[in-house]
C-alpha cells in the first residue's frame, strides 16, 4: 500500500512537472508574480526616498541605503542558502520565500524604526536571494526540453513588467496616497498570491541528494564560468548605463525627458522578453550573440548621437530590445551548464549579478568624473566586445542551441 501511494504520488508530481500538450500559463505566470513582487520591493525605495526620509526623519542617503541592505541581502544568502535547500521540494520553498516578503513588507509597512526597517529590508533581500535561485528551475522543471526557454520567459515576464510598469505606478502612487501604503499593498498583494502558488501551482522535488555536486565542482562545469562572465559584463555595462542615464542626458536635447527615455527603454524590454520567448528553444546562442552586438552599436550610437534625439531613442529602443531577454537568456545558459545542479549554478548567476549591480553604480561614477557623460555610453562598447567573442567562441552545453 505505501508503494502504491508513493508510486501513484510521484506519478502525480510527473504528469504536474511535465505538461505534453501545452504551457501551464496560469502556474508560470504566478512565478512571474513573484518576480513582480521580488523586483517592486527592491526597487520601489529608490523611487521614494524623500518621503521615507522625511517619515523616518533621516536624511535621503540614508534612506537609501535600503536599497544597498536589500541587495547585500540577496548577495550573501543567494549561494549557501540555495546549496542548503536545494533537496527541498519546490512549493513549499516558494511559499516560505513569499512568507518573507509578506512578513517583512509589512513590518516596513507599520515600522516607525529606522533600524528595525534596515533589518526588515535586509531580510526581504535574503528571501530575494532564495527566490531567484531557485525560479528558473522550478519554470523549468514543469514543462518538457521543448518548452524549457519559453517557459523561463513567462516566468521572468514579471521582471520588466516591473521596471517599465511597476516602479514608475508605484513611485506616482506613493507620492500623492503615501509610501507605506505601497508596500501595504505589496503585502496584500503576496497574500493573493500565496494562495494561488498554494491552489494551483504543482509541486516539484528537489535535488536527489545522490545527484548533489560540491560547489566548487559546478563552478567547474563547462559553461558555468564563461556564461557568469557574460553575466558580469552584460549587467555592468547595462547599470553603468542605466544608473547614470540622467547625467547623460544632461547633456543633449532630453534633458527633461528622462521620463520618456526610461518609458521608451520599458516598453522596448517587454518586447525583446517577447521575442526571446518565441525563439530562445531553438537559437540560444544566437539570440545572446545578436544581443551583445545590439547592446554594443547602441551605446555607440549613444555616444556619438548625443546631439540628435532620434539617434538616442533609437539606439535606447535596441537596448531595451536586447537586455530585455537578458534574464531568461543567461539563466537558460547556466541552467543547461548546470544540469542537475542548474539551482545552484542559479544561484551563483543571482550573486553575480548583483556584484554587477553594485559594480555598475561605483564604475559608472569613475566613468563620468573621468571622461564625462557624452562618453559615458560609447565606453561600454570595452567591457561588450570580449564579452560578444566569448559568447561567439565558448562551446559548452551552456549555448547548446
């Protein structure tokens, strides 16, 4: 009887991981729910710093190290606590992560604690960090190889969705209803979502512990390495770019359209995440390669076009185009790499690219103090062309299509 109840049980679980016939929209889509929710608590108090300053009663440089508490964060729980919990089942994982953005959104919500909100927003990040190693493979893991690329698509659609969307809402809204309503509201929101992942989400296991790999030997893995290097150099050049936009445009016709710019690069996101979605089954490596090249003559455009404002929007539509997909792309590539593994390979893309994140913010500033904004753009074109050769030369089961 236990045989046949464990049988007909994992029987279960395969037919709910696997789909034949078509995507499991509705359960992809409350990934990308969570991603939604993952990416509006990092970014929303980057968009409200003077109201949670003058609410808390500090100064706006401190209000916006909750931003910086919220990535350290993820960048130091990503790795070991995905190592940890890779032999959980999925759903519940899932829902412990959820249960931590809603547990600490709203202690941010009520806290009239400067360093009790420090210690909620540091924890929001941890469960951050848990969330994204672990939602490739779960995306993954219920569809056939077929589907594998457009299911990762669904699943991070909630991600530019966010920026484009997202941030600028919630900004607007905070500033005329107040910001502790928003992230009230992202609170409720988990909730709902909570119940969805519970209702409709189907369960997946975990790493089979005889499968589990040292951490060091999946750095290893042939693919793992070179696709962290496009994810460092991808996402360097991108916040580079994208934290000093406003300094750039300083200089050029759109100097108070800064609005319009980040709209037009938004909008452009969610389309190339659409694109990517259609073809990434079959062209992987030339889907990054295009990409790459894309990124690179755009911010050359960037940097010689600053005195035609066609030439920039133009050139931020193709950048939009290109590191809209930039997510699913590279975490198709180390989930391949990865293999069995691919969560913790996962894991190392997610603290990767938060180092990025950082990096960008410290080597933009060096950038501007030392050539200027109407450079700043074309210098990228350095840190894109080894990362395109690499991307056209590596042969790994990374870029495997």
């Amino acid at each position: 009887m236990i045989v046949n109840t464990r049988t007909r049980v994992a029987s279960q679980n395969s037919s709910n991981e696997l789909p034949a016939n078509r995507l499991p929209i509705v359960s992809l889509l409350a990934l990308a729910m969570a991603a939604f929710i993952c990416i509006l608590t990092e970014s929303l108090p980057a968009g409200l710093l003077p109201q949670i300053a003058q609410d808390l009663r500090i100064t706006e440089s401190l209000a916006g190290q909750l931003v910086t508490v919220y990535a350290i964060g993820s960048l130091i729980a990503a790795i070991p606590l995905t190592t940890a919990t890779r032999g959980w089942r999925r759903r519940p994982l899932l829902l412990f992560c959820l249960i931590g953005f809603l547990l600490f959104n709203s202690i941010t919500t009520f806290s009239t604690s400067y360093s009790l909100t420090l210690v909620a927003r540091f924890l929001a990040g941890v469960s951050a960090g848990v969330l994204w190693g672990m939602t490739a493979g779960y995306a993954r893991r219920m569809v056939p190889d077929s589907q594998k690329g457009k299911a990762m698509a669904i699943a991070m659609v909630g991600t530019p969705l966010a920026l484009a969307l997202g941030v600028p809402i919630g900004t607007f809204l905070g500033t005329h209803i107040g910001w502790r309503l928003i992230f009230g509201s992202l609170s409720i929101l988990t909730a709902f979502l909570l119940v969805w992942v519970q209702w409709r989400l189907p369960d997946c296991e975990g790493e089979q512990t005889s499968n589990q790999l040292p951490l060091f030997q999946i750095f290893t893995l042939p693919g793992v390495r070179s696709t962290l290097f496009l994810v460092f150099t991808w996402v360097l050049a991108h916040n580079i770019l994208y934290t000093y936009i406003a300094p750039y445009l300083a200089g050029t016709l759109l100097a108070n359209r800064t609005d319009l710019v980040l709209l037009v690069f938004g909008i452009a996101s969610v389309l190339g995440l659409w694109i990517v979605g259609m073809l990434i089954d079959r062209i992987l490596r030339t889907l990054v390669i295009i990409s790459f090249a894309g990124f690179a003559l755009a911010s050359i455009a960037m940097g010689i076009g600053s005195e035609q404002p066609i030439i920039i929007l133009s050139a931020v539509a193709v950048w939009g185009l290109t590191f809209g997909g930039a997510a699913t792309l590279l975490q198709t590539a180390i989930a391949q790499a990865g293999g069995e593994s691919s969560d913790v390979a996962q894991s190392m893309l997610v603290t990767v690219w938060n180092l990025a994140i950082g990096g960008g913010g410290v080597s933009g500033a060096l950038l501007l103090e030392l050539l200027g904004s109407n450079f700043l753009p074309g210098s990228l074109f350095i840190l894109l062309l080894p990362a395109l050769i690499v991307a056209w030369l590596v042969q790994s089961p990374a870029f495997s299509k």
